[in-house]
C-alpha cells in the first residue's frame, strides 16, 4: 500500500490533520495501535481555544460543537475561599468553549469515515523505517498479517507513549521534563455542575478545580499525592475533601452523586527537540506534555496540526520545502510559552511538599496581584483563551 502522508494515531491530533488534509486533496492513511472503541473510550478533558473551534470550523466538523459546546466567558480563581471572575470577554473579546476531547474525537472521525478514508485500527508491531531518506515506509502487523505502508512523510500524532519518538536515534532528540509529586483526582458525575463556568481553587490542603461537560454532567478534581490509588478514594471522601476546599458558598451548592468515572491523573511538563527528523514530523502529545491546570494539551496539538497541515501543504501545491523546514522551530516557540503558562498556573495553584510560610505569602501575592492589575488579567486572559496559531 501507498499513501502520500502516514499518520500514526487516530487521536484528534491525527484525525484533525487527516482531515485539514483532506480538505486539501492530500491522501492520508492512519496507523491507530488500539480499537476504536478504545479510542473513543477514552475520558480527555475539553476546553477548546477560541482559535481551536476556528480551526475546526474550518475543517468542517464544528457543527455538533456549535450545538453542544458551552462557551465560556471566564473563569473564576478561589484562594482560601476569597473568589474573583476573569472575564475574558471583556479583558481581550475572547472566549473558550467546553467540549470534551471524545466528542471532538468523534466528530473527526465520522468526518473521516463518512469520506471513506482509510484508518486501519489494531495495527500491531508498528515500525518506522528510512524516514531519513526520500522513501520512508511503515511496517505493521494487523490480523497477523505483516503489511507494509510506503509514503512521502510520516506524522507521529501518536502520544507519549507511542512508537514515533521512540524511533529517533537518541543522539538526536533532546527532551526537557519536569514530574509534578502529586496528581488529580478526578470524576465525572451526572449532576450539574455547580458554577457556570470553571471554578480554579487553591487552598493548603492542595488544589481543586470545579468544570463541567454539560449543563447535566459535571467533572471535579482535586490534587493528591502521587503514591495515592483510585481505590483509596469513595465517592463521600472526594466530595467531603472538594467541599473543603473552596469557597463555602460553592461548598453549599454542590450536587453529588455516584461517580461514572474515578481516575488519577500524574502531572508533567514535557518537551522534545526538534520536531522534525527528515521525513518524519512529530505533533501533540508525542512532542510535548503540559499539566492540565492551563487547559493547554487538546490546543497545543490543534496548533500543531495546523502548522504540519499548512506545510505538508505548501510541499505538494507551490513544491516549497520552506514550511516543513521551518515546522520545528515555528511550533516549538508556541508549544514553550504554553508550557511556561501551564507551570505557572500549577505553581500559583498548587500547594508544594516544600511550600513554606513564604512561599504560600508569594502565592497570595500572585493572586492579588492578579485581581487588582488588569494588565495581569489580560495576561491571564490572553495565554488562557490561546495564543495565535
């Protein structure tokens, strides 16, 4: 088999720069390890960039978003039960909307399948080869039968975990990482969420967040150590444990019920450089990770298509090899200042084992400082609804 692009990954990394390709008459074949039912699985958060929804409204799958998602406004900060509302709209004109990753997921991927384009799902043993030469190719085995892909480029849309950065020669691949010691705790509840928009909470017994997926379905986290299990936490502990932790008024509110969902999730900021290996190009999670208190992951793999897409592009319509040239280092410059802002959100928030007196004093002083200049709430607002792609 043949393709023009290969992608490995059928996550909305993938499936959105399959599609802004299509949409340029580019043939793409996707390599997705997993089911899709496993894909789609999947529970990924959901606040979309406003630059986000317009890139998927200009691959054309932004109907069902428009419908469902729930624009927001702003975003609240709690800090030991003194609250203050950010409102984007009126700080720069910019919103973001709620709208978890597993709809955008499978907007994409009826998109796709609806324009009869190949995905071949539990493809095993998958393998890069020659990618730094003019004749890159994938090897995989599907039903236990080995198959062979040949194409032009290859993207490695394939997450952290996944075989593309695995198969960088280590002396070309620098990475940057910094491992968080605790996680969140979070679960998703058939109950309304208990503000209208997303509630960020510190407090010194650690953080919270209050967000939502829809006007009946709500999502809380809240930090804990890294050495704690799932199985450690009932449903009346977590709840007991949110309630302590913001503001009283919020407390009184909240609507509880069984969890459809527990998980905890580890936290870590993750850079790999360069992005590009000959023909080989890596996009979202499989470059970079950030934690979640900046709402950064889904977006910055948005970004980072839409980057890829505009210079695979530029090679088959104008034969210009400026924008693959130029591919790493544009990304790399975006995907830098949303890990800056992503840490700094994490640092305010979050309460440190080795937190001091002082330092929960320069904590405070960041969120005043926060409120009261509405330079800094522009800066807030600006990193937050997202930087231009």
């Amino acid at each position: 088999m043949r393709t023009k692009v290969a992608i490995i990954g059928s996550g909305p990394a993938g499936l959105l720069l399959g599609r802004l390709l299509e949409n340029a008459g580019i043939e793409t074949v996707i390599l997705e390890r997993r089911s899709q039912e496993y894909v789609l699985g999947r529970i990924r958060a959901g606040v979309l960039e406003q630059g986000t929804v317009e890139l998927l409204d200009r691959a054309g799958v932004g109907d069902k978003l428009h419908a469902e998602g729930l624009v927001h406004d702003g975003v609240e900060f709690c800090f030991d039960g003194n609250r203050h509302r950010f409102n984007f709209r009126e700080l720069i004109g910019r919103t973001v909307t709620v709208y978890g990753q597993t709809e955008v997921t499978r907007d994409l991927m009826q998109a796709r399948d609806s324009s009869g384009l190949t995905t071949i799902y539990e493809a095993e043993n998958v393998s890069l080869h020659a990618f730094d030469g003019d004749a890159p190719k994938l090897r995989y085995v599907k039903d236990g039968v080995e198959h062979q892909l040949a194409c032009d480029f290859i993207a490695g849309c394939d997450g952290y975990h996944g075989v593309s950065r695995a198969s960088v020669p280590q002396d070309a691949l620098r990475t940057f990482e910094r491992v968080y010691p605790f996680g969140w705790l979070g679960i998703l509840v058939d109950r309304p969420p208990v503000a209208d928009e997303l509630i960020y909470a510190h407090h010194e017994r650690g953080f919270a967040l209050c967000s939502m997926r829809s006007p009946s379905r709500s999502r809380y986290y809240i930090q804990v150590p890294s050495s704690d299990r799932v199985e450690e936490w009932s449903d009346q502990r977590f709840f007991d444990e949110l309630r302590r932790r913001v503001n009283e008024e919020t407390a009184d509110k909240l609507l509880t019920g069984p969890s459809i969902e527990k998980s905890i999730a580890p936290l870590r900021s993750f850079v790999a450089e360069p992005l590009r290996f000959g023909r080989l190009f890596l996009a979202g999670d499989a470059a970079h990770i950030v934690p979640p208190t900046g709402a950064k992951g889904l977006n910055l793999a948005a970004s980072d298509v839409a980057a890829l897409a505009e210079a695979l592009i530029e090679v088959y319509t104008e034969r210009s090899s400026a924008g693959i040239d130029s591919y790493s280092a544009r990304v790399l410059s975006r995907i830098w200042k949303a890990e800056r802002f992503s840490w700094w959100m994490t640092s305010i928030l979050h309460t440190f084992p080795d937190t001091d007196a002082f330092g929960r004093r320069i904590q405070r002083a960041e969120f005043e400082y926060l409120r009261s200049s509405t330079a800094a709430s522009r800066s807030l607002a600006e990193n937050y609804t997202g930087l231009p792609l």
